[in-house]
C-alpha cells in the first residue's frame, strides 16, 4: 500500500477544521490547556495539509535519494580531510626531525 497525498489532504484539511472548531468549544468553559491543545493540533494539520498540497517539487529526487547522495558528498569530504590531515602530520614531523639534527646556532644577547 503506498502512501497516496490525494487522499491525505481532505482528511489534514478536516482534522484541521475539527480541531479549530474544538477551540471554540474548550475556550467556553475555561479549559485553557484543553483549547492550547485543539490549537496546537489545528495548526499541525494545517501544516501538514499544505505540505500535501505541495507535494514533491518539480525535479526535485525523492528525500532518501538526496540523503544518500549528501552522505555519499559528506564521506568523500572526510576522507579528503583526514588525507590532508595526514600529510600535515608529516610535513610536521619532518620539520621536527630536521630543526632536532640542526646544530644549536650561537644565540646573541646581552654580554656579561
């Protein structure tokens, strides 16, 4: 069974108008957290209903397709890092090594 946003829609756009009608009712007798509640949920319906109708944008990839391919980006970045990461490490190691075998050079200051 595949998720089907023609259908969905009428059915966000209702629990929305439910819930907004729900409001009403609960802000009646004072019931504060019960109309917050009605209210908190028209607004998501609401929300999700136009994301419905939206739908997907036009040659955009499906979500997992663009997740997969950014993680793919993400390795291959990391990779090229800790590459680069390594050839510092070396490029330090052998600045250590050469300043280590230079003879000390006579240091100027002041004479006593």
């Amino acid at each position: 069974m595949t998720f089907k946003p023609a259908i969905w829609f009428p059915i966000a756009v209702a629990l929305s108008a439910i819930n907004l009608v729900g409001v009403g009712f609960a802000v009646g007798p004072g019931e504060s957290l019960h109309a917050a509640t009605h209210a908190a949920l028209a607004l998501v319906f609401g929300l999700w209903a136009q994301r419905l109708r939206r739908g997907p944008r036009d040659g955009q990839l499906p979500a997992p397709l663009v997740a997969s391919e950014e993680l793919d980006a993400l390795a291959a970045e990391v990779t090229k890092l800790r590459q680069e990461v390594s050839e510092v490490q070396e490029r330090l190691d052998f600045t250590e090594r050469m300043l280590a075998q230079r003879p000390d050079s006579p240091r100027v200051g002041p004479q006593r």
